[in-house]
C-alpha cells in the first residue's frame, strides 16, 4: 500500500501540496492528472523519496519513508519517469545493471527470461546489442519497464510512460503493469490508460481529491486489476 498522510511538498519555494492524503491500496490501479506544473510528476519522486515532503508522513507497506529506510523501500518499487535513464552504454548492461549490486546479485535473470520479458513488451532479443543513445524513446521506456518486470517489482510508480508508444506497444506495457498483483501509481494523458484505472485522481487547489472517471469502463467498472486485452491484428489475430 502507499499511503500519504497530510503532506505539504514545496519545490524551489514553491508549494505544490498542503495537507494532502491519499491511500492506495495492494493491488490498486490509480492515475493522477491535473494542469501542467500542478506537482503529478514530483508526487511520484515525493514516493520514491527523491523529494522529500516538508510535512506529513508517507509510508510504502506500512514502513514510513524517511532517510533511514529509503534504501530499503526504493529496493520495492519501479519509478520510471517520463524520460527513463537506463545508465549504461549498451541495452544489455542496462537491462541488467541492476544485478550488479549486491541486493540482487543471486538473482540476476536466465537469458530465456530475458527474451521472453522483451517478446512480451514487443521488443526484439536483437536491441540487447544496440547503444542506448540510439534507440528511440519509446524503445528505452520498454526496456526500463523490462527491467522493472526482471526484478519482479510490485509497486510501480511511472510518469507518461506510454506517451512515446504507438497503440500496439502501449497495450503490450499495460498488460503486464495491470496485473493484479502489481500496486500502480501513474500519471498519464492516454485515455486507454486513464479507462484502465481502478481511480482517477485530480490534483486541485493543492489537494488530492478522487474525482468521477470521465471515461466508461469496460462493464461499467474498473479494470485495473484485469489484464487489458492486446490487440493481435498485426500478428494475424493470434492470442
């Protein structure tokens, strides 16, 4: 669960959130909009702790996020921004940069994992080999989310992490963040996206406050805890 408890976060002296609150449940699908520079993108560093509330409490899992257990927490959570830095040359010691460290090192991927984790976000086994300064943005948004995916994080926080994918590619991502056991926190202007959510949060007059979906849901109900559905036209239709 994430949880923010009446927190103010200021920015360069400027006050983005006064006694906020909000609650995601295990599991929950929830996007958050507002007008540009309104704070949706630092509420997700707020999270991850890379911007620290000047007031309230926030907790992951119940463990309150605070200098002495941001290493622990950020070792549960998938932050991707809107434009992901994957740190290292080539896509392959980006991909598996993360094993490297001692956290999980025992637990870096098989390469079949590998492949099949590319092949399910439409990415060929081929791109391991490319630089990372030319692959396309679309490209390097997948792989931060394969690299999420291969450290089997539950809590992902992403920032517009479609917005350089066309249709088939993004479906391929939703699929895999919308399932049940993932906890999602997003922002995002893609109304396929926004439809999927379980909760649509509006950022106004510094508050965070649960509006009404202005999209329908498939069966009139969220479904942020289903698999959304990729559409297979340009493989023949095949599941």
């Amino acid at each position: 669960m994430i949880s923010f408890e009446h927190i103010m976060l200021k920015v360069q002296e400027r006050t983005l959130f006064i006694d906020a609150s909000l609650q995601i449940f295990p599991g929950e699908k929830v996007v958050v909009r507002g007008p540009s520079g309104c704070g949706k993108s630092s509420l997700l560093k707020c999270a991850v702790g890379a911007l620290p509330a000047a007031e309230g409490i926030i907790r992951i899992d119940g463990t309150e996020l605070k200098s002495a257990t941001v290493a622990g927490i950020r070792s549960r959570i998938a932050y991707i921004g809107q434009e992901p830095v994957l740190g290292a040359d080539r896509v392959r010691d980006a991909l598996l940069l993360p094993f490297t460290f001692k956290t999980h090192r025992d637990r870096a991927p098989a390469e079949e994992r590998i492949s099949r984790t590319l092949d399910q976000l439409h990415l060929s086994s081929d791109i391991l080999d490319k630089a990372c300064k030319r692959i396309s943005g679309g490209e390097k948004q997948r792989i931060a989310v394969a690299r999420a995916l291969l450290l089997d994080k539950c809590i992902f926080l992403v920032d517009e992490v479609t917005s350089a994918l066309d249709p088939r590619s993004r479906d391929a991502v939703m699929a895999e963040l919308f399932q049940p056991e993932i906890t999602l926190l997003s922002v995002s202007h893609d109304p396929e996206w926004i439809n999927a959510c379980d909760r649509i949060v509006e950022i106004k007059n510094r508050q965070l406050q649960e509006t009404v979906a202005d999209f329908t849901p498939p069966g009139g109900t969220g479904t942020g805890n289903q698999k959304p559905e990729i559409n297979n036209a340009d493989n023949g239709g095949a599941p």
